[in-house]
C-alpha cells in the first residue's frame, strides 16, 4: 500500500507540474505533446500490444486501419480536455469510442452496438457505480477498464475500448492518458490483466499507476525538450 500511496502522489504532483507546462494553448509545446502523444496512442502502443509476424519479412506489421482510427479516438478523447466542464462518463461516449474504432473494419455498421441486452444492462451499471463512487478516481478508472474486458460488451475491440474509454475518463478529470509504449508492456499488460482476474487488485493497480506515470514524465521530456514561440 505505500507503494500505491507513493505513485498516487508523484501522479498528482506530475499533474500539476504540467497543467503548468501546458497552460500556452497555442504554444509550440502544446502542438509537440499533442503530436507526440498521438503518434504513441495510434501506432507504438499497437505495435507493442498487438503485433504478428510478417511471414514474408522478418519484420512486424500492424493494422493501419486501426492506427487511423486510433487518431481519430485520441482526437475524440482530447475534445473533453481543456474544459472547466465537469463531465459525467455516459453509455454513449462508450459507444462512440467503440463506433471509432470500428470504422472501416471487419465490423462494419455493428460498432458501438452493444451485443446483447443483458451486457447492456450490466454497463449502464458499470457506468452507474463509476460516477457515484466518490472514491479516487485512479482506482476507479483502472477498475473500469478491468471490468469492460472481462464484460467484452461489443462484438470485438473490447480491449482497445476499454483502453479508450478509461483515457477519456483520466483525461475528463485532468489526467493525462495511459499510453503502454515500452516493450515491457507486451507482457506486462496481459499480466496485470491476469493478475486482477485473479483478485491481486494492488498488483494490477500498481502496475497501471506505474504505466501513468511514465506517461507523465515522457511527456514532460517532450515538453522540456520544445520552445514556446
């Protein structure tokens, strides 16, 4: 537990540290994050989570639909940030972020349509219990993402929508999205997974907490290294 205390409190520092840095709208150091933080969304993360060997080739591929469409959800995600407004996560932005990253995929016109009725009950519950809970909204959001995977609501997609629905949340109240970019990550995702499954929730939190904070700390690398015109 004082491990989790500890990393809460570096999050909440770091956050602060850069609502600062990024508090030029227009800056140069703002365009930077941005691109930067899209360019590790759309395409490291998927090749870090979901690559196949190309059998032709030594080398990997990925699916580039997914890496447009992955643009299109971080653009999506980053229309709640800058905002005094306080949101409240909805069965419709779900869908939405489930909608974009089906576009011109094998799914067709069934993405952001909930498979059965009973899974739609159980997220509008989901959904529920996340904006009443008044406890940290770390621990929600991880517990969110958890809880869509194992619900696996739509059709396909469920874990990259689980991923984009809890950046939205962290981004909704202030936070900077998770991005799983290092290559410990292709492994250490599916463990963490694994280990919450299995009722470990400090392992899978402190796992998720630490992914966020090298997310903060890269982008404030990023931002170190720009100008502001």
């Amino acid at each position: 537990m004082k491990q989790t205390k500890l990393l809460k409190s570096q999050i909440r520092y770091n956050c602060a540290v850069l609502n600062e840095m990024m508090a030029g709208f227009d800056s140069t150091k703002r365009m930077n994050n941005l691109n930067w933080l899209r360019h590790e969304m759309s395409y490291t993360e998927p090749l870090t989570l979901f690559h196949a060997p190309d059998t032709k080739k030594t080398n990997e591929y990925i699916d580039y639909t997914y890496i447009r469409n992955s643009e299109n959800l971080y653009d999506y995600i980053c229309s709640f940030a800058n905002s005094k407004q306080k949101y409240s996560l909805t069965l419709d932005q779900i869908c939405e972020i489930h909608k974009i990253l089906s576009n011109q995929t094998i799914l067709g016109e069934r993405g952001g349509i909930i498979s059965e009725i009973n899974k739609r009950v159980h997220i509008e519950d989901l959904i529920y219990r996340f904006n009443a809970d008044k406890s940290s909204i770390l621990d929600k959001v991880f517990e969110l993402h958890y809880h869509l995977i194992e619900l696996q609501p739509f059709e396909d997609f469920n874990k990259r929508t689980a991923r984009g629905v809890m950046n939205l949340a962290l981004v909704q109240h202030g936070y900077s999205p998770v991005v799983f970019n290092a290559k410990t990550d292709r492994n250490g995702y599916l463990d963490a997974y694994l280990a919450r499954n299995e009722e470990h929730k400090t392992e899978y939190n402190e796992y998720m907490l630490k992914c966020l904070l090298r997310t903060q700390k890269q982008i404030i690398a990023v931002l170190r290294k720009s100008k502001i015109i």
